[in-house]
C-alpha cells in the first residue's frame, strides 16, 4: 500500500537529488543516497493527501445538509398536501394488497 500512494503521492514529494558528499557521514534515512524520499517525507505526503479528503467530505457533507434543509422549507409550505396525497396512495397501495 505505500508504494500504491508513493507512487500517486510522487509529485508533491521533495527528493533531494544532488549527488551525496563522500565525506559526509551517511545515516540510514538519508533522501540523497537512494534518490527516494525519506519515510517522515512520505508521511507528510499521506497527511496532507488525508487532510484534502477529510476537508472535502467535510465541504461536501455541509453542502448536502444546506440543500437538504432548503428543499425542506420549501415542501413546508405544501405539508398538509403532501401528507394528504401520501394518506391517498397508502389508502390506494392498501386496496391493491387486499
């Protein structure tokens, strides 16, 4: 799974790509010996990506809810029709069974 979302997460990935200092001490995560980012590189990469779904369920969940209670002030007006058309079809999905 982490090669899936380094691979799709790549481009806002930094990797240090300059040749590494031959007398510089080497430490085991080290971005500029393998040309790959570091794993703290990758996770930030995952967080950001977790932060932009989670804002955009947000902003589509608040955006959904908003048109829900708009469309239901609107039918508030049409209530007693509604309820009566509806107590109409029951009656008639009644007959139909019996």
């Amino acid at each position: 799974m982490e090669e899936h979302l380094l691979k799709r997460l790549a481009p806002f990935c930094y990797v240090d790509r300059r040749k590494p200092d031959p007398t510089a001490a080497r430490s085991s995560r080290s971005a500029t010996t393998t040309g790959m980012p570091t794993t703290a590189t990758r996770r930030s990469a995952a967080r950001a990506c977790s932060f932009a779904q989670g804002s955009f369920v947000e902003l589509f969940l608040t955006s959904l809810l908003t048109k829900i209670a708009v469309t239901s002030r609107r039918l508030l007006e049409y209530g007693e029709t509604i309820t009566r058309v509806a107590a109409a079809v029951l009656v008639l999905v009644g007959l139909g069974a019996a």
